[in-house]
C-alpha cells in the first residue's frame, strides 16, 4: 500500500479527521488512533524497515510498551493544540447570536478545557471578532495546560526511559549538555529520540546550526565543575562533564529539508558542529589546564524518521566527521535477530565502526564509560525508529517545520517534542540574532502568509533559592521581550508578533508561569 | 585667593594655555607646570586643607614622590591630546596652502607624534578639510599611542603604588573586582585614587551607578574560585576574592554633580550599591553553600577632591551605608602629625567608626585582614588628597565631565586617568543600553553641540592560549559596534558618532590593537 492509498484508506475510516494537506502547516493532523501492524514496505517508504516480505518491523530490542506510552503521550499533547482552529471557527460561526460570549466560553471551556479572554468577546459586535488574538491567547493556553499536566502527562513513561541519571552516572557523567539545532523538528530529542529522561543535570540549549556559544558554554561548564569540586555533585569526584552537538539532515529532501543554517549543506553542518566541539575543548583546557575538557559527543539526527548518526569518539575524546553507526543500518541488520545477538551485532559494528579508514587505530579507542554511552544510545533509538515506523507511517508526514510558537530564551523542559516549538536559546537578541531571524523566517511561512500572528513565548528560569533572583529573570524577559519586538518593527505594527513572557523556577516553586497571570511580585 | 583670583593669575603667569571655560569641555586645560606650596585657604576652597594660617599641606603620610611621578605621567598622557585642538586649527589654516598635505603632515608629527590619514589631506581641496574625521582620528590615535607608551610610562610609579598584589594577598584576597560608576571622573580610581596596582588580578568593570550585574559577577567569581581550587593562583588556598562596588558623589555641588544614574541623590547610590553587594554575596552563599561568598567593600568617592567614604564591614562581611570613615577628615585631622601618630589616630578613628550607632557591638567588628586593608586604603588616599591640592588647587577645575571617548566592552588596564574616557562594561547593547545611553548623553554636551562627533572605542579582551578566541572577540565587537550604530541612527547619519574596535590580548601579545590596522588575523 502506498502513502496516498493508505492516507485515503485512513480517511475512509474516520480515524484520519484533519482534511488538511501538509502546507496548512498551522492546523493539524490527527494520527490514527491504532497501532497498525506495519509489514515490510517494497515501495521504501521507510529505509530502517525494508525487510522481507511478510515480515513484521517489531524488533526484539524495542520497548514497545514504552512507545504505546510515548504515543499516548504525544496524542495527549497535541491534542490540546488540534482542536484549536476548528473551535475558533465554530466560535466564529455564532458570533452574531445575542448569546455569543456565552456561548464562546463554553464551546471553548468544552473542547480546550479553558476559558478565553472575556474582554476579547465582549467588544466582537462593535469591531467583529479579533480571530488573531484568540488564535494566539489559544497556542499560548493550551502549551501552559501541558505545563500544568507535565507530572500526570510524563508519569506513565519518565521511570521507563532507557537512559537514566544512574546510566549516566556509572558510564562517568555528571551532567549532559545537549545542543540541538533550534529547529523544531528536534525538539522531541531527548525524551523521543534520545530516550534519556528530561531532568536539572540534562541541559538543553539550542542554537540555529548547532552553533552553541563557546564562552557560554564555558560558563556552565565552570559552574558545575565548581559544584563539583565543593561536593556538590553526589558522586561527583570520578565524574566528568559532557557535551553533546546534534546537527540534523533529511535523507529523503537532503537539498531542502536538511539544516537552514547550513542552507541543507550535510557536509558543513557535520563539519561545523565538530569544528565547535573542538574549540570548547581546546578552549577549557586552555584556561583551566590539561584534563580539565569536558567529553565530547557529535550526533546527526535524519529527521526524517528520527534515526542517529553517533560519531564516535578516539581515546583522546576527539570525534570524527566521517567515523560513525547509523542506527537505521543497525535496526535494519538486527529485526530478525534476538535481543542478545542483536546487541551483539551492535557492538560488533560500533567496535568496526572505531577503526574506520584505520583512522582509530593510532588513536585508541573511547574509553569504557563512552563506548557503554553508544552502544546505549544506540540501542535506545531503535525503539524512536519503530515509534516513527509504528506511529508516523514510518516517515513524519509533515517532513518540514510544523512549530506551534517561538521560545527565546531558556527552554522549558516540561515539554519536549517535534515540532511544538522552534527554540531559540539566547541572553540577548542582540547575540541570537540570526537564531531568531530563521525562527521569524519559519514563521512567515507558518502563520503570517495565512495572516496569523507569530506567537513567542520568552522565557527564562530564575532560582528562588537566590533572593532577586526572579526579579532579575523578569528584567531580563522584559529586555528580550522589547528587543524582539524592536527587531521585526513590521510585523509588530500589523499585529503579527504577540510576544508573552513567562518564568520558572528551578527549584520548580513555578512552571513556566506567565507573567501577567502571576500574583504580584510580591512574595518571590 | 579664591579660585577666580587664582585662575586669573594663572593666565597672566602664562602657565595657563588654554583660554578656555569649562563648559567648553572637550578641549583641555593645561595644568601649571610647577609644584606650588599650597598654603591654608581661608576661603575653604578645600576641604581637606582647612588647616591654622601658615601652616602647610604636607601630610606626613603622603608620598610626595609618588605624586610628583603620577602627576609627571598625568601630564605626559593628558599632553597627547591636549595639543589636538590647536594643532588642527594650525593645519586648517594652511588648508589653501599649494603643499599643504605635507605641512599638515608634518605639523602632525611634529605636535602630536604621528600621522595624519593621508587621503583625509589630498581630499581637502575639493570639498574642504574634514574637521570630525581629523579629531576623531587624533583621539584614538593619542589613546593608542598612550597605550604603546604604557610601559614606560608607568615605569615610575608602578613600584611604589601602595597596595600590591602582595598586600593584598597578606590581607587575604586573590581578585579585587570593582565596580565603580561609568562616569569618567572614577576611571582614575585604581592607580590614583587607591594607589593601587593595575593588574591581571584586578577587574576594573564599570556600571552607570555602580549597578554591577549580578550574574555576570557571578561568572566571574566562579572563574576565579575554579582556578583557586584547582592550583591556578599561588598562595589562593586560603584566599578570597573581594568585590568593592565605589559610588560617588560631589561635596560642594550635591544636587547637579553627583552621580547622574541615580539623578545626584547620595542616598540613594549609597543605599544601591550596598543593596547590590548584598544580592552578590546571598546569591553566591545559595548557589554555591554557606561561606563561598566573596568578601565585599563598599566605599564612596567624592569627585571634587578624590577623597573616599570607606564603608566598614561587621564579622560578617556586611556594610552599612552609615558606618564609614571619611579620609578627607583622616587627613584634616592629621595633617599636623607624625607619620606613627597619624597612623595611631586613623587606626583609632576607623575602630570608633566600627561601633558608630552602637550598630557592631551585636555584630562583632570586621576580620583583620579587612582591617588591614581599610587602613591602607585610607592612609593612601591621603596622598590623592595631597595630589588634588598641589597638583588641581584642592578641587578638580573640571568638576564636571570632560572625557576624550567613550570605552564600551571591556576597560583597557593600560590607561587608567580621570576622565579620559567614559567606561561602559557590556557583553551587549541591549544588556549596556542605559550605560551608552548616559554615556551619550554627556558626550551630546561634550562634542555634539561643538560639531565634533562622539568617539567609541568597543575594546575586548581575548586569550592568545585559546584557538579561535581573538575571532570570537572580533565577532562580539563587530556585533556591538554594529548595535551602538543602530542605537543612535540620528548621530550616525549626521556623521556625530564615530566608532571603532579594538582588541588586547590578555597575555599582551597585543596590547589594544585597532582592528583595522592590524594585520589580516592570520597568525592569531
């Protein structure tokens, strides 16, 4: 059965209830509500499963309990945004009966689970119905609902995930610190992709091209090195700080889906997020002596169908452009096997993998605890690529930018999937500009060509242990906030930029709360 | 003889050269090229020296030496670009002149020791000889030649500055980081004012309004605390950093000549560095355990006459804005005594102040290094006030501002005079945006209403042992540069803002080096 069939097979069942094609890119799909059993594809829909014919993509190292939860998860999430643009227009369409506000509030409390702004309704008859505020007021509502429902939401899978802060800890590594790409089609990283539990040692900054800032990077590298050493990290003496860059490709459209930074140039998106590695090495050693360089790791993700390219590191930590496992490779070679001769084959390619070009083998090669790291890493995203297979048709649907809002500033780690959200990790926009320009840029394409605004949320963290600490955050919101708006003066001024402020506490007192919601300052 | 009579005299000896008032602020006075014997003022023209009729200021603890050489250096370096003005007047006057590029070129040299840009003076004779451009020049060029001079220059007096990196080791501290207030008039502070010994080990980072950023201090405190444990600073076991934020205001014109950040109201910049230095040490103490906070000081400075209000830390570490001791009175009140007498008293007069308003007596008085280091800033600023009677007729003749440039970035350590430029610390305009804009503010009075643009000079450190860090700072100054020019679009397109970059080396393998005279960045 090929794509078309079977989406129109789909629809024919009722369980496909979107009517919208890909480019309406703002609304959005409804998977269907089954786990179909997918059989070996001749057509090649999905290159991870092109098996024999008649045999079944459930490979033996999947946990497949663990992406029912995940998918459940994923529907329960964009659920609360699906049915946003249909409710607005139900709305709209009573908007000339004498009981509209009242009836607007409860089409909106029944199928959103929230209220909209009173005053929004009320003033409809004197200038009709502003469609572009309630629109944003919605996306900014319903990402604030699954903040809210994080604990409930995350509880049925976040003890489930392959990687854990203990795994972690025994392969010798205190903290990771991951930087994706901003686009959002890698904001499912970590809980999806990576299957490493979100949580306070996992730090998530993402830049447009993966081009993390080295001096920043510095900086948290120095203050956790710093609570290191004063014993702040249980188990911390052995331990090391690691960094991992994540660039991105498409395998399908490599020329004009891969990374925008890097105009789709695989080659220059690779290369530069090594280069970046080494510089923060080089850079740490430098200044603080010989040892001192957190471990490195480089990964490509296909986004595609969400498969890895772990590059893997020499003795001395360097990693290598050309010197890696796909795991697509390795679902491939090891559906038919056992749990335990797949592992095998999966050690066996990565231990090959190491002297690739006979380049390791002057070398060395990664030490114990990285090698156990792959080899986890690698076996953890066999089951996002049979989540992908099993879920999405074994390729995303929407293969390009389907983001919700922008978030400037620090990412919130409540939630974290494909393409909620393009993130762009930034103190300044003075410094993230071009971040934030790809971001505006999406977003044209997204929402203002359909003459929606483009909703960005800033936010940033403060620690309530540290008194001023939240005042501070929410200066500095405030900056970003106006310096966004500064930027891009022409949307502002044809109301197509709604920027909100919101903040977290670390210490989790607040979850990304927005800023005119909260009670006075009073008491932080 | 009040300072009318004074100035009057002056002229008519000749020692005076400029003619100017001092609202004509962005030419220079030549100061009186001898050591006059101030005698006691009955006019109480100052302060300090308001002493029996005959009796003469020379303080016991004054190290007259050490002011003859810092006054022979401030005259060497205010010499570059006092003769600015004049020099440009001459060479406008020959502008008609058939050889006129090269009696410029060489009335140039000859006045001011280098060249003038050459296609500057072949242009003349079409549309006229550009003023602005020549005097923007001349000013970076007079800075620049004042830092490749600043080995020799210094060579004098480094030795004999009172407080040394060893002094202030045996007090017990590693770092001094201070911040003092943007205005121009403090950027003398470290080696006139505290006779202290500009170093790698002293951080010089400039506020409006002393408002240091705390989080930034934070970064830096962990930097250092992390090259303290981990064996980076020799003899920093059982060392601390100290942070000393300085205010300022003005004796004798309170209410338009103090601090401008917060509008000349003392109290109200007493009250916020203090609550400033508080935030710093409970932010450290909560993030990084009880005792990691940094020692702090907080001190005043009264522009007049460079005289301080040192604030006396309790066993704690706490200052209170009310409990001080004022040098100008240290020196009035031991003028007449032997140096083991005075010193007795100041040592006596600091421990009353510790039980000012019964205040200490709960809270215990300060440790002994902090006292240590207290008496020997107070003993020698007694030698600044001696400065500023024999060498600035007690009181500054420029009360007000009178800088060359504005610095933006990260202050050079090589040139370090009052108001020879005003400092704004920043990573980024949107960040510095209130200290640029009170820096611009002051130089529309400066140069804008003569017709003389305003000159920035963005200055950024990097590290030659770190690879690709040279660029970084290129990076960050072409950012900042291009944000300051987007900032003031209406000085731009006049021609009234004229910015420059520059970059040192924090190892002084380049020491302020323009960016576009150096050689293309091969080799760094």
């Amino acid at each position: 059965m090929n794509t078309q069939k079977r989406m129109a097979a789909l629809r024919a069942s009722g369980a496909y209830l979107g009517g919208q094609d890909a480019s309406q890119a703002h609304q959005h799909i409804m998977r269907p509500a089954f786990r179909p059993a997918f059989h070996a594809q001749a057509d090649g829909g999905n290159p991870a499963c092109n098996i024999g014919a008649g045999q079944r993509c459930e490979h033996a190292l999947v946990d497949a309990e663990l992406n029912q939860r995940l998918y459940d998860y994923e529907r329960t999430v964009r659920g609360r945004f699906r049915g946003i643009v249909d409710t607005l227009k139900a709305i709209s369409a009573v908007q000339h009966e004498s009981d509209f506000a009242e009836r607007a509030q409860r089409l909106a409390q029944d199928r959103l689970g929230y209220a909209l702004p009173q005053e929004l309704l009320d003033d409809a008859w004197v200038s009709g119905l502003d469609m572009r505020a309630l629109h944003t007021h919605c996306i900014f509502q319903s990402f604030k609902n699954s903040v809210d429902h994080t604990d409930a939401d995350q509880a049925p899978w976040l003890d489930r995930m392959a990687i854990t802060p203990e795994f972690l800890a025994a392969c010798g590594y205190h903290t990771v610190d991951i930087t994706p790409c901003a686009d959002g089609r890698l904001q499912g990283l970590v809980p999806f992709v990576f299957r490493m539990a979100p949580n306070r040692n996992v730090y998530l900054k993402a830049y447009a091209g993966a081009m993390f800032d080295v001096e920043a990077d510095m900086i948290d590298w120095a203050h956790r090195e710093l609570e290191r050493l004063t014993g702040g990290i249980p188990g911390g003496e052995s331990q090391n700080y690691l960094k991992i860059a994540v660039y991105h490709f498409s395998s399908s459209h490599s020329h004009d889906q891969g990374c925008a930074f890097h105009a789709s140039n695989d080659k220059q998106a690779v290369e530069s997020a090594k280069q970046r590695l080494d510089e923060l090495r080089v850079a740490i050693e430098r200044t603080y002596g010989v040892g001192a360089a957190p471990a490195v790791l480089l990964v490509g993700l296909d986004t595609d169908h969400d498969s890895l390219r772990i590059h893997l590191p020499d003795a001395d930590g360097d990693v290598n452009p050309y010197r890696y496992v796909d795991t697509a490779e390795l679902y491939r070679e090891t559906v038919a096997l056992s749990a335990q001769a797949a592992r095998a084959h999966i050690a066996q390619r990565v231990d090959e993998a190491q002297h690739m070009d006979g380049w390791a083998q002057g070398r060395g090669n990664m030490d114990a605890g990285m090698r156990s790291l792959v080899l986890a890493l690698a076996e953890a995203n066999l089951s996002q690529i049979e989540f992908v297979i099993h879920h999405h048709q074994g390729r995303y649907s929407v293969l390009g930018h389907d983001e919700e809002f922008i978030c400037a500033g620090e990412a919130t780690h409540y939630v974290q999937m494909r393409n909620k959200y393009y993130f762009a990790h930034l103190d300044t926009v003075e410094e993230g500009a071009a971040d934030m320009d790809v971001g505006i840029k999406i977003f044209t394409g997204l929402n203002v060509r359909h003459g929606l605004p483009v909703p960005v949320l800033v936010h940033f963290y403060y620690s309530s242990r540290v008194p001023g600490s939240r005042d501070r955050a929410l200066k500095r919101a405030k900056r970003v906030k106006a310096a966004i708006e500064s930027r891009y003066p022409a949307l502002v001024a044809r109301n197509l930029l709604t920027c909100r402020m919101a903040l977290s506490d670390r210490f989790d007192t607040e979850r990304c709360v927005f800023v005119d919601e909260a009670v006075a300052d009073a008491g932080h």
